[in-house]
C-alpha cells in the first residue's frame, strides 16, 4: 500500500547565504511511502501510516533545524521520518523552495531522494 502527501507547504530557514537562513523561505514538499499495510483489511488507523502526523512530524523536522543545502535538509528529515514510522518500507521525499532567489526564472528547485528500510530476516 502506498501513503502519499502533496504539496505540502511549510515555512523555513535554510540556504547558502547566512541572509536566506535569517529571512527564511517557502518550501513545498512531497512524500510518497509505502508501508507495511493491514488497515485495508482492519479499517484501524494504527495498522497505518497517518498521512495527517507525518506531513506534521516533516513540517516540524524542516522548521527546526537548519542546512545549506537542500540535499542535506531532505536527507536528514528523510532518516529521521524513517526511524520515527517504523512502518514505512521505503519513501521517496522531495523539497523544492519556492521561487528560488538564482540567476534563473523557475517555479521551484529542489532535490529529492528515496529511503529503503534494510529487508527484515
């Protein structure tokens, strides 16, 4: 079974210049995870992922710390929501700022990586 969150924006302080990490920036991200699942048969909420407390716990890992890159941000939010859902299998996670402040004219950049739980024996 697949849980998914969308464009889920949040407000936060990261980026090169110290002036980004002081004035903060919009951020949108996407989660996308699949999960060792019996709430298809059980109707039970604890036999799931809570799409609602994890698109939260994100919000609050991005807003609380503070990187330079993207690629930092999204890999230490990524172990983190992995260690804390020990019901996911693998994740694919994405953050992209918004309207980047570069020589370019884009919507968003950002990065995005997959985390794989180790198989159980």
């Amino acid at each position: 079974m697949r849980v998914f969150v969308r464009r889920l924006e949040f407000y936060a302080y990261h980026g090169v210049p110290a002036e980004e990490r002081q004035i903060g920036h919009r951020y949108v991200a996407d989660l996308d995870v699949e999960i060792h699942d019996r709430a298809g048969e059980t109707d039970m909420v604890e036999d799931t992922v809570d799409y609602g407390a994890l698109a939260k716990r994100l919000e609050v890992l991005a807003a609380g710390s503070q990187h330079q890159t993207l690629e930092s941000l999204v890999t230490h939010c990524g172990r983190q929501l992995m260690e804390e859902f020990p019901r996911i299998r693998s994740m694919k996670l994405s953050i992209a700022k918004r309207l980047p402040p570069a020589p370019i004219h884009a919507e968003e950049a950002g990065v995005e990586q997959t985390f794989t739980r180790p198989p159980t024996v």
